[in-house]
C-alpha cells in the first residue's frame, strides 16, 4: 500500500509489532520482529527486490496510485516495471518532469528529511516578459499560504516575444509553490518542467517513459554528502553530474 494509506491502517489499529499496536516511525528489525496487519503476519515476498525508477511524467497525470475523480495516474506509466512502486515526492497535474518512484520505503523516508540537501531543478515558462524587479521578487523570501520559503536561485534563460523562460533552484518544493511564487509576482506558469533532481537528470528520457536508476545514482541518493566525498577524492568509478 502507499505510505499514506499504511500511515492510516497504523492510526487505525490494524498493524501491531511483536503483538503491540504499531506508532509511526517506529523501526523494526524484519528477521527479528513480527508484524502483522489485522493479525496477519507479513513476510517479505521471496525473491522481491528494491526498484529504483526514474519517471518523465508527462502533464495530465496526477501524482497517485489511483484517482477517485477518474484521472490518468502515473501508476498506469509505470505498469510494466515488474512490481509495485511509489512516487517519492510530487509533480502536480499540470507539470511535467523527473519522478522518483520506488518501492524502497526506507529511501523514500530518508528523501523526504534529505529535502533541505538535494536541490531540484526547473525550467519555467511564463507569459510575460518579467522586470528585473519581478526577478528579485522571486529570489527573495517570501511567505506562501502562511509559510516563510527559503530563497530560490532563479536565472532568465531568455526573455523576448512576450515570454520568459527561468531556470529554478528549490529545496523545499512544497505545494505548487513556483506557481504561487510566480502568481505574487503577476506572472501565470505556461509550461513547468522539472529537469534534475541533485545530480540526477532526465538526459534524453522520453516523455512518458521511465528507466532504472543505477547503482550509483541509488547511492547518492541514499547519502548525497558521503557519495560526493568519495567523488571529489577522485574515485574515477563515480560518476559527475553536476550542474
């Protein structure tokens, strides 16, 4: 299930380990303790391994497994990748880019507090020709539904013809922050794309298609700071993508 949904069925009752009612958070030792959902025991499937995927989501889909509105999800992209995985994070309906999904619970976990650490990246398509006063507006702080967001690195990638198109640094990305960024700003997003996130970038993906991440890619996501240690001591094996 999603973590979502497990978060519910654990606030529920319905998971207990060792014969205890299970809390959120908490860490279990799979060969030692004994979980069970509605007093079911849960084992590991024999033979199941982690999947590690890059997606290039297209607009229209939405960001779930399922849709109770009918929506196109981007579980249906994913469908022939041999098991059930999960989108780590969020690209809303109307934006397009570099997914994560994985069936990896504890990197899924450790990406989300690593948030303030791997910087995503996105190119942004405006309809206006925006002032460098706009500019600076976008780069300052600024509070969005009551929230105080860290200043975002943003660079004009071209501005002519009525349009702009901005290159974007977060850390934070939280809810459909670019376009309410750009909304206190008086520009609307035409087209939003996410290109990289840290060192990991959609190199050529197609849109609508998704690859394995290899092995290296999976480590520095599991520890950014250790994996570009090793690679500034000039390990030749790790590879550079740095923007």
């Amino acid at each position: 299930m999603s973590r979502r949904a497990a978060e519910r069925e654990i606030e529920a009752g319905s998971i207990t380990v060792n014969g205890e009612p299970a809390y959120i958070g908490q860490k279990i030792d799979p060969a030692r303790d004994e979980v069970r959902y509605k007093n079911r025991v849960i084992k590991k499937a024999r033979g199941s391994r982690y999947v590690y995927i890059m997606l290039n989501k297209p607009t229209g889909y939405v960001t779930t497994m399922s849709d109770d509105k009918g929506r196109k999800c981007v579980a249906e992209l994913v469908a022939d990748a041999g098991v059930r995985v999960y989108p780590v994070g969020r690209l809303d309906m109307d934006s397009e880019g570099l997914l994560l999904m994985t069936n990896d619970g504890e990197l899924a976990n450790t990406l989300t507090h690593l948030r303030h650490e791997i910087p995503k990246y996105y190119t942004v398509k405006l309809n206006c020709e925006i002032t460098n006063e706009q500019l600076e507006k976008l780069r300052a702080p600024m509070t969005i539904d009551d929230y105080e967001i860290q200043p975002v690195r943003c660079e004009i990638m071209l501005r002519k013809n009525g349009y702009t198109q901005l290159a974007m640094e977060l850390y934070e990305g939280r809810n459909r922050q670019i376009r309410k960024m750009c909304e206190q700003v008086g520009a609307e997003v035409l087209k939003l794309r996410r290109v990289a996130i840290g060192h990991l970038e959609l190199e050529g993906l197609s849109i609508g298609k998704w690859r394995y991440l290899d092995h290296d890619e999976v480590e520095y996501l599991k520890d950014p700071k250790a994996y570009l240690a090793k690679f500034r001591r000039g390990n030749k094996n790790v590879k550079n993508k740095a923007h």
